[in-house]
C-alpha cells in the first residue's frame, strides 16, 4: 500500500469486493509524492461489467473512501472519465491497491 494512504489492504479488499470493484489504483499528486495536506486521493477504479454504479453509487463509494481515508477528499474516475490527453499514462502508471480478475466461465 502507499505510503501517502493510512489504509490497510484487507480493508481496501472488502471495500473492492463488496462493490464489484476489479482494480483499484492510485495516481495523481498522491502518488508523485506532490501532495499538500489539503490534496485530494486520486484513484483510477476499473468495474465489473455486469455491475457498473451510477453516478449517485459512485459518489457514495467517494464519502466511503474518504472516510476510510481520514476524512481526505477522494476522486473516483474510470478510464472513460479521464482526459483522452492522459489517460494511457495514469492507466500505465497508477499504483495498484486492488485487482481482482474475473474469470472467465467458457467451456
């Protein structure tokens, strides 16, 4: 886990599991090591297919990560949320807190 996040991995598992997360990954200021007290936690989140949140279940799971992060603010953004200047490179370069992959059930 990063050191920047007071958070352990058993917890970020749960969190994950419990809401159809796949991966989970730190980037932005947290991660660069840029970060003022007052940065929020940037983390690129990747959804089960069959289970993709809302807008309203995604800003939930932000007030849950914040408050298991201390109260820090957090944005949650998937692939498609990030700018098309950047996103290969927060995708290549995010930390990973979580991944889980599905498998697959093809005979």
């Amino acid at each position: 886990m990063h050191p920047s996040l007071n958070i352990d991995e058993a917890t970020v598992a749960r969190f994950c599991g419990a809401r159809h997360i796949r991966r989970l990954a730190l980037f932005g200021s947290q991660l660069k090591g840029t970060a003022r007290p007052d940065s929020d936690v940037d983390l690129h989140v990747e959804f089960d297919a069959a289970h993709m949140p809302g807008l309203f279940g995604v800003a939930a799971m932000e007030i849950e990560l914040s408050d298991l992060l201390g109260g820090r603010r957090v944005d949650l953004r998937t692939a498609g949320d990030l700018s098309r200047y950047f996103r290969a490179e927060v995708v290549e370069t995010a930390e990973v807190l979580f991944a889980c992959c599905v498998a697959s059930n093809t005979r």
